[in-house]
C-alpha cells in the first residue's frame, strides 16, 4: 500500500488563536498524530512506550490517535508486523470504535476488537474506554455501566470515562425540568465527593451542568444561547462553582492531560455566570486550546462562541483593571 499523500499545507494561525485540535496541549501526541496520517506507526509505539501506565495520559493519547485518517488501516499494518502488542491491538480497537460511530463499520467488529484488546492488556482500562465510547452512542444502559465499571475497576478515578458517563446520564429524562436531584448531578457528587483531593473530578459537577444544559437545550426547554438563561444563576449552580473554583484555585490540576477540557468548562460556566474576572483568568490559562464541549451546546458554533467570551471576559477585566 502507498502512503497517502501528505496533507495540503495550512495557513499558520496567529497566537494565542483557538484551535479545536484534541490533542490540546500535548506537543508529543500531536507529532504522532501527524506521523500516524503518514502511515509511521513506529512513532506512535514510541509514544505509548513512554506514556507507560499513566491511566489518563494513556487514554487520552489513545482516543486521539484513534481518531486520524486511516488510523485502523495503520493500526492492523502495525499489529500485522507486532501481533503481541497491546498497543497496537488498543489503537485498532478504538479506532475500530470511531468508524462503527461514523457508520463506516459495524458495531460487532468494534465491540470485538475492544474485547480483543482487553485480554491482551487486562489491567488497562483503555481498551473497556474504547467500549463505553461505543457504548456511549449504541449500547443500552446496562452495557454502558458494566463498561464504566470495568475502567473504573483499572483506574477508579478514570477522568474520560466520568465525562462519558455524564454526558450520559444527563440525557436521562429530556423532557422533565432541572432538578438538583437528576441522575446526573447525583452521580457528579458522589464522584466529586469521593475522588482525592487533588482529582479534577471536582470540577464534575460543573460538567454536569453544562451537559444537562446541552439535553434541556436540544428539547426545547432551555433557549439556544446560555446567557439567555437562567440555568448558571441559581443557587445550587453558585454553589457548585464557588466549590470548583475553589479546588481549581487550590490544586489547578496542571499535570492532568485533559486539563485543558475542565477549564473550558470552568470558564464556561464562570462567563455565563457573570464571574468576569476568574473567566478572564481561566482563559488567559486555555490559551489557544478551546474545546467543542461546551462552547458548541446546543449546536453553535463553538469556536465562535469562545472567541465572543474570551474578547467580552479580557475586555470587561481590562477596564476593571483600569485606573
């Protein structure tokens, strides 16, 4: 098979410009992503080698990886010429999973090569990922938590898989109004509330609220844009966010891979609650690395729903700042 053509050259960004890329703010996962597209899986062996057991890094690399052209096709190249390694076994199954969710395979087939993967590495969690994001969009509830509980009996504080899971649970009845008491933010507690303290799954509940946000949106029952909306400016919402802000001004969660997600969170909710000067800081810390989540609920244009925040959080500090 010859290699793909090199993709066409791109105009550079300027800095500090958002880019929607899922490899956020990881330099050595976004240059084996661009070599996996070119077919050179051998850097990507090199990748996950030194990625070792580091639960989320190893999940988070993986799921990007997943998602490159022609990902499967390298992946089955690489476990044809290594067919004991997990890693490659890993990167099939979940890039299996994302053609079964773009329809371009069957669900059988990614189902399986999750399996597959699984008894080769059983005490990684990514391989029973790459099934609850399967699961997430075609499996029932049941599959959904027996996948969720299989991450969590590898790593109990799996941050993908809790998102997975609240993005899940929030789309439990669409119809009824927002209660405090909903699947979703019962779940998001109980993982806050049992999570160490310096776990970024105390910014779950936040998460919680922008989701059901997205699901009350898409019914009908909330108006498209948030700031039109009550929904941050009730009571339990101040409280669940003074609580966040509070550990994010604690423990930041730096050295977390998919940190760059939560604060898109934070700073979502801090904007549409009026927070200016704590928005304004938290975008100054996403620097270019916007996320689609939640700045794209319910279908906007999630870039340019950032840049409208970013511009509106930095300008209101500026003149509050000002002599």
């Amino acid at each position: 098979m010859s290699p793909p053509m090199p993709p066409p050259l791109r105009r550079a960004r300027r800095p500090g410009t958002p880019a929607l890329t899922p490899a956020l703010d990881d330099a050595q996962l976004a240059l084996a992503a661009e070599a996996l597209t070119l077919g050179q899986w051998a850097r990507v062996r090199t990748l996950l080698a030194g990625t070792g057991a580091h639960w989320d890094l190893r999940g988070h690399r993986l799921t990007v990886l997943a998602t490159c052209p022609g990902s499967a096709a390298w992946a089955g190249d690489w476990l044809l010429a290594e067919p004991d390694s997990g890693d490659a076994a890993t990167l099939l199954a979940l890039a299996t999973v994302h053609l079964a969710l773009r329809g371009e395979s069957g669900t059988e087939a990614a189902a399986e090569a999750c399996a597959t993967a699984a008894r080769m590495l059983p005490d990684d969690p990514t391989p029973w990922l790459g099934a609850l994001i399967l699961a997430r969009r075609t499996g029932t509830p049941g599959e959904r938590a027996h996948a969720f509980r299989q991450v969590c009996a590898r790593h109990r504080d799996h941050h993908h898989a809790h998102h997975l899971m609240t993005a899940s649970l929030a789309e439990q009845l669409p119809g009824v109004t927002d209660d405090p008491r909903h699947p979703v933010h019962v779940f998001a507690a109980r993982a806050a509330a049992g999570a160490p303290a310096d776990s970024p799954l105390a910014l779950l509940p936040v998460v919680a609220y922008a989701e059901r946000y997205r699901v009350l949106a898409a019914a009908g029952l909330a108006p498209p844009d948030p700031a039109d909306w009550g929904h941050w400016s009730t009571r339990r919402a101040r409280q669940v966010l003074q609580t966040a802000v509070d550990w994010w001004l604690e423990w930041e969660g730096e050295e977390h891979p998919r940190r760059k997600i939560d604060l898109n969170y934070l700073a979502h909710a801090a904007f549409h609650q009026g927070r200016t000067a704590e928005a304004a800081t938290l975008f100054q810390r996403i620097g270019p690395h916007a996320t689609r989540a939640p700045w794209s609920y319910p279908g906007r244009d999630g870039t340019g729903a950032f840049r409208a925040a970013r511009a509106t959080a930095l300008c209101r500090a500026r003149d509050a700042a000002a002599p």
